[in-house]
C-alpha cells in the first residue's frame, strides 16, 4: 500500500505503508540513532512528532518487554528507509511491525531517509501529515498547514 509524507511547504516524499494505516499530522523530526527504535516508538516526549530514522535499516531485533519507554506508541507517525523483514534477538517477542499495527501506529518505509533529514535540517522545523489514505498532495500539504503542530 502507498504512503505518503507532505510538509508544510509543498514537499512531497513517498513510500510504503507499514504498520497501521492511517492519516496523521505533526512536527517532522529526524533521529540519527543507530539503535533505540522502540524506546523512539514508545517515549512519550514523541507525543504530537513524525519521527524520520537515518540509520538505513530498522526493526532487526524485534521489540520485546524490557525497552519500551511507556506502555504504547506515542509518536505521530514513523519514516524509514528500508524495515527488516526478520527480527533476530534472544529477548524478542514479536516484530516492529506487529507491535506497530497493534499499537495503530503509521509508518512510511522506502523513503530516502537521509535526503529528507537533510531538507528538514536545511529548511528548519516543519509540520508535516502522513498518510495512507489521501494520495493527493494538495489537499495533504493543506492538512499540514493546517494541523496545530506543537504549539501549547
């Protein structure tokens, strides 16, 4: 299934849908970690962001009952490049994506990650949506703008 990721000043990025489907707005953040991806899913400071991840490949180890920061998905949406189709770690109970759906979490996967980073770091703080549902990138930019990002 397609998804789509439009900020606030026109651009477009597409990709892939993993996880739940959806539509959400909020503010497009990256993180360079190279690890950590289901503390990111699940730290409540995420509440109101779409989370871009850098490191080309997420979701290797699964996700299992010591890492989670909180008890659910807080973030907004989550943008990868490439998702491990396989998860391979002695304390895994399950994989990203399973956990993802679950918790009614939106992803994009496929997009070049870093490129988007770098347009974020240039451009400055954005708000963005992500959607698996309104493929059309006018009326996407328009819900961007006009989406409350984190102000309050």
């Amino acid at each position: 299934m397609r998804a789509v990721i439009a900020l606030e000043d026109g651009a477009i990025f597409e990709g892939e849908s993993f996880g739940a489907p959806g539509e959400r707005t909020g503010e497009v953040i990256f993180n360079t970690s190279v690890v950590g991806y289901q503390e990111i899913l699940t730290d409540p400071s995420y509440k109101g962001q779409i989370v871009i991840m850098t490191y080309p490949l997420i979701g290797n180890y699964g996700i299992n009952d010591q890492d989670s920061e909180s008890g659910g998905v807080h973030l907004e949406g989550f943008i990868i490049k490439e998702q491990s189709r396989i998860f391979s770690n002695f304390r895994a109970k399950g994989s990203m994506e399973d956990f993802m759906k679950e918790n009614r979490a939106v992803g994009i996967r496929g997009v070049d990650t870093r490129a988007l980073a770098i347009y974020i770091r240039d451009s400055g703080e954005m708000k963005g949506v992500i959607s698996t549902k309104d493929m059309d990138p006018t009326s996407l930019v328009q819900k961007a703008k006009a989406s409350p990002g984190l102000e309050g």
